[in-house]
C-alpha cells in the first residue's frame, strides 16, 4: 500500500503525495514508489479521482483523443452532493453523498470495509478469482485497486458484453457466481460473458432504500484504455460484494457522476466525454444488407423486390463483395462496374433512398511492383502506415491478403483517410454513410507475418462461408433441417417444423508514452494475464509501434474509436453540409461523438434475439445510442418464425438492419409472406413514431438523455423492476413487450407503475387491465408486438406513413394524447431538416394539456411545412363541443369505449400557438 503526505488544499480540491509503505511486491511488474494524487470537483455532480506516477511515465489517454472539459474556474467543493474522504496510512478513500453523510459509501476502498483474506477462488472455476489481499498497487504492468458495494449491488454497463445475467450484471449474490469482465478489444462472434468488440469502463450503481422505498444511482468511470480484468465477485459468507479493477498499465484515473437518476448518470457521463452525433432522419429508416450479394445486379434485386412487396427500404448496404480482389475504396469492374453503381446510386438518390459500402480496417498490401494499388501507395507516401519496432511495416493478415493498418496517430493519417474517402465518392460508389467493420483492430494472424513473407499471395486467409470445408448449417433452436428441410418455413407440408428435433432453448493532459519509452517493460506477454488469451491473437501485435512512441499494447482499444473519429471529420470535410452517417463496431468511451453501433456478428439463435435488447440497453448507458442488431441473425440460417418476430422487434430499435452471412438462407422479409406482413406492421409504426424517435436523439444530442430505456430508468422505486430486460422503454412514454422464444402466442410483461399508470394499447387504444408488479399476459399471435402508451403521454407523429422517409415527412402530422387519471399529459416535438449540421434552424413543439384543453406552444426559426391533421385524446368523456382558437368545429367524434375524443380535418400550422378546448 501507500502512505498519503502532503496535502495541499487547491480551490478545486486537493493535491497530495502517495508514497510507497514498505518493500516493493512487484506481483506483476515493478512498484512505483511514488505517486500523485488529485481530487478535483470539477462540477456539482461530478468528482474526479485521479492516481498517477509522479513520473509521468504510465500512459494516459491524450486530450487529442478524447476532449475532456476545461479544469472549473469555480469551487464546487460545498455544493456538490459527492463528499471525499480518505484515511493517509495505509492509504484509502471512499466516496459518500453530502445528502446521506451516514448512507453506505458509494464507493469504498478501506481495507475495513471489505472482507477478511485470503479467500479461495469465489468463482470455482477460476483460480485468478481467489482474493489474496485489497491493497493498492500501483506497478508499471499491474494496478489493481479494489472497492466494496452493497451485498446484491445493482450493477450495470462494463462492456462490451453479452451477459447471460443480462443488463444486471452477475455480481455473485442471489445464486449468482459473479462476472470477471475484460476489456481488450477482439473481433469474435458475439460470445456469452466474453470480452468482444468495444470497451466501455463504466458501470451505473442503482441503490434501493428499504427504509425510505426510494433509489438513487450514481455512475463509475475509470478513465483508462488499458487491457483490463473488471471482477465483480461476493465472497461466500461475505456481507458485501465488491468490485476489483485489475490493470496492465495506464493510471488510477476516476470519475464519479452523483445522479441521482440513472438518466442523470447518463447525462453526467456524455458531459464529461461528449454528447451523440446528431443523426440524420433518413438513417431512422429501414437497412437491408447480406454479405453475399455477388454484384450489381443482385443488390438491385433487392430493391426492386422490396418496392414489388411494398416493405419500405431506406437504405440499401453491400458487404466486401463490392471490392475489387476485397480491398478497400475499390469496387470490382466485373461484377459491382463504378459506372453502373454511380447509376445505380443515382437512380436510388432519385427515390429518396441511400447506399452505404463497408469500409474495413485494414489496407491491402501492394503485391509486386505491377500492383498500382493506390490507397496503399499514397500511405507510403504520407508515412501513414503502423510500424514494427524496427520501423519497417507492420503487416497482417486480412480478407485481401497481407494489410498494413492506419495509424491514427500519424500527422497525415487524417489528411489520407479524407483523400480515400473523397477518390471512392468520385469514382462513382456516391455513399450516404460509412460502415466501419473490423476495427479491434482484426488481423487473421499473429504478429507482422508478412514481414518477408511472398507479398503476391493475395488469397484471403481463411475459407469463406459457403466454401467447401465451410458450410452454413445451423439453424435457430428447435427448427432441425435434417428432418424439415432447409426452407425455415414455419410449418412444411401442413406440418409444424418446431419441435421436429425435440431441442430445448438453451443459455447459450497529455503525459508519458507508456510502455513506448518504458525500459525492462514485458511488451508482448504482460506478467498479468487478463481473460482475452494472448493479447495479440487475431489483432495487431502489442508490440506494434505508432507515431509518437506509443505502443500498441497501450493504445489498442482506441483504434476504433480513433478511426470513426477519422471517418466522421473526413465525411464533414467532403459533404460539409450533411451529418455524417457511420455505423461502427468497436468502439470506447466517447465513440458516441462520431458514430452509431451495430452489436456485432450475432447468430440467428432465440436467445440472441433476446440478448439484443441488454446491448441496446448497454449502449444507452455507453452514449452511443443509435445502435441495433444484425435482425434476423448474422451467422447461421435463420427460419421464419424468429425472423417473423425479429423484424418486428428491430422496429424499435434505434438502428434498423437485416443483415446475414454468405450462403445463409436468404432472410430478406420478402422471402416469407408472414414476415412481409409482420415487417410492413412495424415498419409502420416505426415511422408513425419518427417525430418521436428524433426529438428523443435531438435530447440525446443535446443533453445525453438516453432514447432507449430500462423500465427502472422511469421507475427508480420499484424493485421488482431492476432485473427486467426483455421489455423496454423508448423514451418515457412507448412500452414494447416482445415475444422473445418460439411457438408461443402470448407473452407475459410488467406494468410499471404498480397500478397508479394507465397503460393504452397502441393499436386499440384500450386501457389494460394490469397487475400491479407482477407480470400481465398478452395476446402476441405470430406477427404482433405488443406496444403499450403510458398516460400522460403527448406524442406527435406522422399520419401518414410512406415507402421512404422523406415521402412519409411530406405528409401530414397527427397528435397522439394519452391523458392521466387527472385529464394532463405533456409531449414536446423537435423538428429541422433531418440533415444539415447543428447548429441549424430548428423548431421545438410544447404540447400543455389539462382536462378539457390543448395548448400548442412553438420557438424557433425553422418552417414547418406539414400541416397537423388530426388530434385523437385518450381518456376523456364526451364533450359537448369542441374549439379550435375559440372557433367552434364540427369534424369530430366520440368512441367511447376508449374514452377516445377524435379531431380530423384541422390543417393547423405548427409555426403558431394554438389551442384546443372541449367541454
């Protein structure tokens, strides 16, 4: 441990010394005998904790990478609710709230607090889980700092991950055995309790109090990019759990964000390291993509038989089946000509629909000398290119053979990265957005294997989907080809193809440069194994080298976000005028600010169905909430019954996309009629709801509110709540309660409020008939998702929606009221062009309702077009006569079975305050 000396009082907060008590450990590299530490306030719900090597030699990440806020020129030290304690000898601190000087420590490092060692492997099955001692430690190849949480914490975020305790993390109480998360980004499908594609090191902490029946949540951020063991355990007999962060490099770097909401935390998180990118509307639309549409011809198919069936497209994708010998910023003149695609892109343009290409991380070596291969020869010319430590190209292994890979932190790379992207628009492959894929970054081999390999060898390293040797034959649980066929048909010869097999559901400021200029450091196999294997499998090799000495090792989960950052300034500088649309899959803290998210390789599997929702979930918490699924499933065939109800639950979902693997089943939702009728449902709603949808990401971009919510997000006060992840929330007001396993035909959901809500159906407007906090069950035939109104909702939409968006803006508005027990509701509406760059002109909408009237307020100078239509007010009784600014209307009715007060025909204009009476 440490001895804190020293102290010295700031107007912020305070500085002091930690000096290293006794002998040297050096349990996973060498003690750093002298440390700093500094405890600013730097606003009234925020606290920044941060222990660092007085050196300076430990790597931290760079203000060039992600902007931090400005110090405070202000004392926050009595006004916050955050309260820093600490003990000097041996050294430890702990966090309360001002408002609870008594309550349990938010977070709590005292030797006192946590329980006695040593203790043996909590999880049996991991000897690194046993628990030698809680000391800091402070090495340059191991930091490990350990604080206790209440017994049963609710915990959440500390991803990427695919949990199958679900968006509650396993903290190992209640028949738990605990979670150990890495993080260190891999490209791997989609596992169960892994470590994948992004790393997010922040988790929100939701508190119940028994005693007075309320919540509070407060957020953790450890503020680092290094390889990291997150263990979230609960000794046995133990009357705490507790969370141990275990490091192999960086610094003690901590943010605390008091809440005291979980939609505060979130808020308090995007302040700190940036607020989402404003999303353009179209990107709200419906995507199809495959990898294996082979050329042209194909994907054009794909858009003509999506209008023949009447299910809207948006936007049309192509996987690396478009690249010429699969290399980037190319297109094959065989079968994807730059001609033909700029008219084929023109001739989608002219239909209000969009084309994105994917985009990879890594860049084709030049073969021999004959190879003119100009994306790789200009990075030669710029010196764009990552390093061995020799200085020579450090090449891997990828789809087009051996790849060189951008470093970001080259001086030129951005000014590269603009040229591709430029020269590929101009060639005639006229994109609307950017999919970066394999971004960890991903290499097929280990190490630089190219380095004096046979460079002509382009033949992609691995066997393709669909090759021999590389069959796709899975299909979704309960569903068995053998016996079936390979159709996925729902039932085949009158017969149901479920159950055939007889299978059950299973679960499945700036400072040092790091380990770059540190001496006698392990740079390839660090002494502290985390749980990821050898750190350079299937990515670049830690001992890869970037400009300004950084080393991979220390720098590598920020490629992804440093390449999406890259695209996005890139995309600006060519289209100025247009918000950048970039879909991404690894990601870190702030990759929000530049990009949205896919979950990833999923499998065309019920429980992934089901998992989707905790990573959406997971993405709110991470500020990157424009973020879905892979629908259908990405690997394996999909059948017609879980397609059937992915489409549908994808709907609502902020980003919205088919997509699967070569020589998989087709999935597209024409292929089965049920789909196509599922997916014309919800892609109906789904736009009826886009006035809703876009001021809920306008909110986001503006202040970090999540879209996307968990049910205790609304309701902090209700236990039975916290758990809850197979239904959701968009915004406060759209309850979706999904069917998530096969043949079934109900589905059971919770209420939330206990009774005191009133709760409409979105389709009938009925009030339903809940159980306060236990769960209703639903009619859910195949084809229906269950989508529920909360009362005191006031919701603008478009009344009439369309084939594209920009068709489906062009019509008419509709108002959608859901009045509480006491005759109010409130809704706002944010409204712009849906594509120029904020700051823009803009119109935000105020609709005030109270028993018997309608105010619509209106500020801000952008013109709305599209008249409002109609007003349907749920919950009132029969008026005897309804005004519209004091002037008596005839064009409505009465339903009284809904208690429902219909309004057509009005054509007000949006730009004015109007106001609406009955009586």
């Amino acid at each position: 441990g440490y001895i804190m000396t020293g102290l010295q009082e700031t107007k912020t907060g305070f500085t002091a010394s930690l000096n290293l008590a006794g002998s040297e450990c050096n349990a996973f590299g060498k003690d750093i005998a002298n440390l700093t530490l500094e405890v600013t306030y730097e606003s009234d719900t925020r606290l920044h904790v941060n222990i660092f090597d007085t050196a300076n030699s430990q790597f931290t990440i760079p203000q060039s990478v992600i902007s931090r806020p400005t110090a405070p020129t202000k004392s926050h030290k009595n006004t916050t609710d955050l309260v820093f304690n600490f003990e000097a000898s041996p050294f430890a601190f702990w966090v309360t709230r001002r408002s609870e000087p008594d309550g349990i420590p938010l977070f709590d490092t005292r030797i006192s607090s946590l329980p006695p060692t040593p203790i043996p492997p909590v999880i049996p099955a991991n000897d690194s889980t046993a628990l030698d001692g809680f000391p800091l430690v402070f090495e340059d190849q191991y930091l490990q700092l350990t604080s206790a949480l209440p017994l049963g914490a609710n915990i959440y975020g500390l991803g990427e991950v695919v949990a199958s305790s679900g968006f509650r993390r396993d903290v190992g109480a209640n028949g738990g055995k605990g979670s150990v998360q890495t993080l260190w980004a891999r490209n791997i499908a989609d596992p169960v309790d892994e470590n994948m594609y992004g790393s997010h090191p922040i988790y929100l902490e939701h508190r119940y109090n028994s005693t007075t029946n309320k919540s509070q949540s407060h957020g953790v951020l450890h503020f680092s990019a290094s390889g990291a063991d997150i263990l979230l355990l609960t000794p046995p007999s133990s009357n705490v759990s507790l969370v141990e962060y275990r490091l192999i490099g960086g610094t003690l770097d901590f943010y605390f964000f008091s809440g005291p909401t979980p939609s505060n935390v979130i808020e308090q998180y995007g302040e700190l390291i940036g607020l989402p990118t404003w999303q353009p509307l179209w990107g709200f639309g419906f995507h199809l993509c495959r990898w294996g549409y082979t050329n042209i011809n194909e994907t054009r198919e794909q858009v003509v038989r999506m209008r023949e069936a009447n299910i809207p497209l948006e936007v049309i994708w192509n996987d690396i089946d478009l690249y010429h010998d699969l290399r980037d910023f190319t297109s094959d003149p065989v079968s994807f000509p730059a001609s033909e695609m700029k008219t084929f892109i023109g001739e989608l343009a002219e239909k209000n629909q969009h084309y994105i290409p994917i985009l990879d991380a890594a860049i084709g070596h030049q073969a021999n000398a004959t190879d003119l291969y100009d994306p790789y020869i200009r990075g030669v010319e710029l010196d764009v290119w990552i390093k061995n430590p020799d200085g020579s190209e450090y090449i891997g292994q990828v789809w087009p053979g051996y790849t060189v890979f951008p470093d970001w932190f080259g001086n030129n790379t951005q000014r590269y990265w603009t040229e591709a992207l430029r020269n590929w628009s101009e060639s005639g492959i006229e994109y609307s957005g950017i999919w970066l894929d394999m971004n960890e970054v991903s290499s097929f081999c280990e190490g630089s294997c190219g380095t004096g390999a046979n460079l002509s060898n382009t033949t992609p390293p691995v066997i393709l989907p669909g090759q021999p040797g590389n069959p796709v034959v899975n299909y979704p649980e309960g569903y068995n080809s053998t016996i079936s066929g390979p159709s996925g048909n729902i039932t085949v010869n009158g017969t149901l193809t479920y159950g055939a097999d007889q299978t059950t559901l299973n679960n499945l400021s700036k400072r040092g440069v790091g380990a770059g200029n540190q001496t006698d450091v392990n740079i390839n196999t660090p002494p502290y194994a985390i749980h990821n294997g050898a750190l350079s499998i299937k990515t670049a090799a830690t001992n890869a080298t970037h400009a300004g000495g950084f080393v991979e090792l220390d720098v590598h989960n920020l490629w992804g976000l440093m390449e999406e950052k890259a695209t996005h300034l890139a995309l600006l500088d060519i289209h100025p005028e247009r918000r950048p649309f970039i879909i991404s899959r690894s990601t870190f803290a702030s990759s929000g600010k530049w990009t949205g998210h896919w979950l990833g390789d999923n499998f065309s599997k019920w429980q992934y169905l089901y998992f989707n929702i905790q990573g959406v979930l997971q993405f709110q918490l991470f500020q990157i909430p424009f973020v879905g699924a892979d629908t259908c499933g990405f690997y394996g065939n999909t059948d017609e019954e879980l397609c059937n109800r992915w489409m549908q639950l994808s709907a609502f979902f902020p980003f919205y996309r088919n997509h699967n693997e070569r020589a998989a089943l087709s999935q597209e939702p024409y292929r089965w009629d049920s789909v196509a009728n599922a997916s014309r449902t919800a892609i109906n709603v789904r736009y009826s709801l886009l006035p809703y949808w876009y001021t809920l990401f306008a909110n986001a971009s503006s202040f970090g509110t999540p879209p996307v919510r968990a049910l205790f997000f609304e309701f902090p006060d209700e236990p039975e709540l916290f758990g809850v992840d197979r239904q959701y929330l968009i915004g406060r007001d759209i309850l979706v309660t999904p069917v998530l396993t096969p043949n079934v035909s109900t589905v059971a959901g919770i209420f939330p409020g206990r009774g005191t809500v009133t709760w409409r159906d979105w389709y009938t407007h009925d009030i339903v008939n809940t159980s306060a906090g236990t769960n209703t069950t639903l009619n859910a035939p195949l084809g229906h998702i269950n989508v529920h109104v909360r009362d005191g909702a006031a919701i603008l939409l478009y009344s009439k929606p369309a084939y594209t968006i920009e068709e489906t803006r062009q019509g008419p508005y509709s108002l959608l009221v859901s009045q509480d027990r006491n005759g109010s509701a409130f809704g706002t509406a944010y409204v712009d062009d849906g594509e120029t760059v904020p700051p823009t002109p803009n119109r935000t909408l105020a609709f005030t309702v109270r028993k018997g009237e309608i105010r619509i307020s209106t500020r801000g100078t952008f013109h709305i077009s599209q008249k409002l239509g109609s007003i349907t007010v749920l919950g009132t009784s029969k008026p005897a006569g309804v005004k519209v600014q004091g002037n008596t209307i005839k064009n409505w009715e009465y339903v009284n079975a809904q208690q429902k007060l219909v309004l057509s025909g009005l054509g007000l204009n949006l730009n004015f305050a109007t106001t609406i009476t009955w009586a």
